[in-house]
C-alpha cells in the first residue's frame, strides 16, 4: 500500500466536537483498510483567505496533517466522504515520494571517458548504426542493368 499525507482543515469548533471529528475521519481510513502512521496537529490559525465550503465563509481553521497507509482506490472514496463531511472545509492527499537512495558512482564518474562503462556502450552502439552521411547507395542490387535513369 502506498504512503499517503492527508492534510485537513477543520471548522472552528470546540474540542470535543474536534475529537469526535478527527475520530470520524479516522474511522473511515481504518474502515477502508488503511492505517494511519502519524496525525501532526498544526494548531488553529487564520486562514489565508476567506474560505466557503458547505454554504459557510471560514476566515479560521484547526490544521491536521495525517500520515496513512491505504489502498489506491480507497483514496478516491475517502476525498468523496470528506468533501460531504461539514465539519472539514478543505482536504487534500499528497502521494509520499520514497527515499531511494542511488549508488554512489563517484569512482566509476573520476575515470577518462574511454574507460566508463556507459561511454564503451554509446562507442559500440554507434559502430553497429549506419552513419546517414557516409553511406552511398551500393549499385550491386543483383540486377544486370541499373533499374532508374541515370
């Protein structure tokens, strides 16, 4: 399954309306077979601007950010409960991008470009190809005569 961040904002309400809330949410991730890694709580603050949702302006907002475990397809469920959900006024999924880290190449990047292992590929790439500027129509076609005028 895939790592997802889910980032929320919640109306202003009081906190024990915000528990039953985050725990709404919370049950609709674990009711889709998900798991929830981390909940980071951003605090209440202003919004930047005056946001509508659910025919109300909010100029205030309790900030949520949810690290999940879920289903591809559940995803798409999940946005479509929350966005009928009065209680959230926007929500959004962020894919979490893994760390790979690469091989380091640094010892094989040092060497004299004759000598790596990609630029030996690229020289035997190009003496197999047919270089287009140099190469001349061959007339022996096994035909006694040239079929087009000269």
């Amino acid at each position: 399954m895939p790592t997802y961040e889910l980032a929320l904002m919640l109306r202003a309400m009081p906190k024990s309306e915000l528990k039953t809330t985050l725990t709404r949410v919370s049950h609709a991730v674990f009711n889709r077979g998900g798991i929830i890694r981390n909940i980071e709580n951003l605090g209440f603050r202003p919004i930047p601007y005056k946001t509508s949702a659910h025919g109300l302006v909010h100029r205030e907002a309790n900030y949520f950010i949810f690290k999940l475990d879920t289903a591809t397809k559940a995803v798409a469920d999940l946005r479509e409960e929350y966005s009928r959900d009065v209680d959230i006024v926007r929500q959004r999924f962020y894919k979490v991008q893994t760390d790979e880290q690469p091989a380091c190449t640094l010892e094989e990047e040092m060497l004299p470009p004759a000598y790596r292992e990609e630029v030996q590929k690229m020289i035997e790439v190009g003496k197999t190809q047919v270089n287009r500027f140099t190469y001349k129509f061959k007339y022996n076609s096994g035909l006694d005569y040239y079929p087009f005028q000269k």
